[in-house]
C-alpha cells in the first residue's frame, strides 16, 4: 500500500549534517510511526506519501523545515534535580530536563552543584539537515493507534 493519512510507516533513517557528518541513524531495528498525526517533521511526511515499501530516497531540508532556526536567547538556569538524564550531565552535551511543558532535550553549557545553565534550543536547531529513508513496511493503523495518535509495536509505542 502507498503511505497515506493513518499508515503505520516503518522504516530505517539515516541523518547527518550536510558534510556527511552522521548524527543519528536508526541502527538495527527500524522505526515505526503513525502517518498525518504530527508525529515527524511535516516536511518529511511531505516526501513520503504516498512512497511504498522497498522505496529508498534522500531529502535534504534546510534548518526552517527541519528543527527551526537557533535562537539566541534560549539560555536558561535551572535546578540541577530537573535534569532527568544523563545521571552525570556533560558540559557541551544533550541532556533531559523536566519542564511544565514535558520534557525537553537540552544543551548543557554550565554545570554548578545545585543549579545548571542550559541552551534550550533543540540540538539540531540551525542545522541544515540530510535524511537518508528507506521504507520497510506499510499498513494501515488499528483502531486502538488511531486514538492513541502514534503507532504500537516494533519501532512504535510501548504500553
Ligand atoms: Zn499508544
């Protein structure tokens, strides 16, 4: 089937910045999500509907499509103890934290014993970005993904 609203998309990713430089990449067990439920970047949904399983192909979006533009003043303190992990945060890396709004990945930039100062802008953010996708697999969605808004299963949601 071709992907379309309320498709279960399974598939392998691959991203690096636009030198080559790898970032992430969805190692050996593919990834699952619910197709036109704002669960991915909207301009990724874009490139893959209507795609179909075995289909590969590469997009590469300019930071405005991807994760936004940096902002400078995103720096915030915050209470250590709202960090939810790593348990041993590092200076210049991604952490946890807890916030009103959820839970929000962050940069560290300065680490005291009681409060930390962190960069809140997505770590991304800025980067022009470069996805390598191949599609695994396409079904449609069951009842119980279509009112829990994301897909169940491998590389899905676990209840
Ligand atoms: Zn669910």
């Amino acid at each position: 089937m071709n992907i379309s609203k309320d498709s279960v998309v399974i598939f392998h990713y691959s991203l690096t910045d636009t030198a080559g430089e790898p970032l992430e990449d969805s190692g050996k067990n593919p990834v699952a999500y619910l197709h036109g439920h704002d669960g991915m970047l909207p301009a990724l949904e874009k490139a893959l509907e209507g795609k179909t399983a075995g289909e590969k192909f590469e997009l590469t979006l300019p930071a405005a499509e991807a994760y936004g533009e940096r902002q400078a003043d995103r720096e915030q303190r915050i209470p250590r103890k709202h960090i939810v992990a790593p348990k041993k945060p590092q200076v210049g890396s991604a952490a946890l934290v807890q916030t009103k709004q959820g839970r929000q990945q962050v940069t560290v930039l300065k680490l005291g014993h009681t409060m930390v100062t962190v960069d809140t802008n997505h770590p991304y953010a800025g980067m022009d970005l470069v996805f390598k996708l191949e599609i695994v697999d396409v079904r449609p969605a069951s009842a119980e993904e279509l009112a829990h808004g994301h897909a169940h299963g491998p590389g899905g949601h676990h209840h």
